[in-house]
C-alpha cells in the first residue's frame, strides 16, 4: 500500500512499527494495522477519527511503546486502508472486531481508545461479544453518538435549522482541501483545535486530515450526518473514561455530559481548558496518563509479562 502524499514530520512523525499486518473485516475490506511495543506488555487499540490515520496517535504510541503493545489501525479509506463501497456504523464494527481479532491472544484484553470517530466506532460495537469480552477498559475521547450536526458550534451563530444546513453545507463538502497553505492551517485551527495549539501540532493536524482522499471524507461526513448511536453507549458495560476540550467545535462537551450520565459504567468524565477536538494531539500528555490510568487500574496483564 502507497504511503499519504501528505507526511508528517518532526516530533509528531509517527514511530516505525515493530511489526504491520492486514486485518480483513466481514466484507473482505482490508485494514492496515501497526503493533509498537514489546510482546506479552498489557494491550492498548487506538482508533482514529475522521479524516486522520495511525499517525495521529504518534506522541501516544511513542510514550506507551516502551511498556506496552500499542495497537493502531486505519479505519476503511483512510491511511493505508483501501477505500470501500461500504460506509456506516455497523462497517467500523466489524473493522474493530476484526482488528480485536487479528491482533489479540485468545482471553487476552485490551484498553481500547477511540477519538472521534473512532470513539463511535466501539460504541458501535459495544453489543458484541468480541467487544464485551476484549475490553478490560475504554476512552472516548472527544466524541458524541447523535446530533453531531445539529450541536456542532464550528458555524458561530445561534443553534437552529439555520445554523445546522450551514454546518452540514461545510462538513459535507466535497471540496478538495488542496497543499496545506498559511491559510488552510488557520482554518483547520479554528474549526478542530484549542486557540493554544503549538504550530507544530496544528501543521501535523493539517496534513493528516488532508492526506484523507476526498471521496473518503464526504462518504464518511454523510454518516455522521445521520448517525444515532444512544443505544449503543447504554451497551458499552466496560469501564469508561470520557474526555473533551472545553473548546471542541465539532464535538462540544455536551455530547461528553451526555455520554457520562448515559455510560453504565462511566469511570470520569474530563473537560480539558482551552482544548479543541484533536484533544490527543493538542494534549498528548494528558491523553496518554488518562490511557495509563486505565491500564493499571483495569488491564489483565498476562503473567510473566
């Protein structure tokens, strides 16, 4: 598979994985996984959002690798993942499932992460047993299941039916994003990224999320569009960790309030001052100590590890 014509360079370059492998979801759709770090560590799956890509964990995977198999995938379409006619809910979990499965020993269970979309994905998941019998723990990190258009604030105008065409109009296009420029850096800025963001960090960002074919993004925004999974967030009975920025555009904190009163098993809820939607990048610290956090206090480690 090519590499994204947009790389990422400096600190947030994503680490050489230890070993890559295809997992091959329900449909036959192929996903491109990494594993980082020593066999036999405690577990970690990260899964990205919308538009980005295995190099989006990058400061993750650098500082859990050391003591732990840090997991990541990309999800269809996006990274090395080949594009699929199939887009919706119910595709992401089959793409976990199919990545719990490829990479996890028999019994063995992970702290599984999901930002954004990926976040989605595992409570699209969260009534299946793969799921339910994998998961010592989660994160949602900066996320919501339902009414993404209509709660977004990236538009800066009062909510109403107005306000959520002009959003849908601007997360739906099928605009090209084109180089990353000044200009395209200050836009991604303002609609995913805390006004505190490092200018290393909000380059990555940028060329990450524009290294997302185009087609993959407007398939994928008209699921947003229409996604509904309350259901599924009074399924996931792991113990869960939310976290959001208090100045997420895409994703605002009261999805996160939500998700926290709805989890049967919320474990914390987190809103992080000043930060954006990319919250793992923008905070890698804390991101990576709420991931620790949950390792120790819920992962199996396999004896001897």
């Amino acid at each position: 598979m090519s590499r994204p014509t947009h790389v990422v360079a400096g600190p947030y370059a994503p680490p050489a994985a230890a070993r890559e492998l295809t997992a091959v979801s329900a449909d036959g759709a192929r996903l491109h996984v990494e594993v980082h770090g020593p066999d036999g560590a405690p577990a970690v799956v990260l899964a990205h959002g919308w538009t980005c890509s295995t190099a989006f964990w990058a400061a993750q995977i650098r500082a859990l690798a050391t003591d732990h198999r840090v997991i990541a995938y990309d999800q269809r379409g996006h990274g090395r993942s080949p594009a699929s006619a199939t887009c919706g809910p119910e595709a992401l979990a089959d793409d976990l499932e199919a990545v719990l499965d490829a990479t996890l020993a028999p019994g063995e269970r992970a702290v599984i992460v999901g930002h954004s979309m990926g976040a989605m994905t595992v409570v699209a998941a969260a009534e299946r047993p793969a799921l339910r019998e994998r998961a010592a723990a989660v994160l949602l990190c900066s996320t919501g299941v339902s009414r993404l258009v209509a709660e977004s604030t990236v538009i800066p105008m009062r909510p109403g039916r107005m306000r959520t065409w002009l959003t849908r109009k601007v997360l739906g296009s099928r605009a090209p994003l084109g180089p990353v420029t000044p200009l395209a850096r200050r836009i991604l800025k303002y609609g995913t990224m805390g006004s505190g963001s490092a200018p290393a960090a909000v380059d990555a960002c940028a060329r990450i999320v524009h290294a997302c074919p185009r087609r993959v993004r407007y398939a994928w925004s008209r699921v947003l569009d229409l996604l509904d999974l309350d259901h599924g967030v009074r399924q996931l009975t792991a113990p869960t960790a939310v976290l959001v920025g208090t100045h997420d555009r895409l994703t605002p904190p009261v999805h996160a309030r939500s998700l926290a009163a709805a989890l049967p098993r919320c474990v914390g809820l987190t809103e992080a001052p000043g930060l954006g939607h990319m919250t793992p990048v923008e905070a890698p610290e804390l991101v990576t100590g709420k991931i620790r956090e949950l390792v120790t206090t819920y992962a199996n480690v396999k004896e001897g590890a």
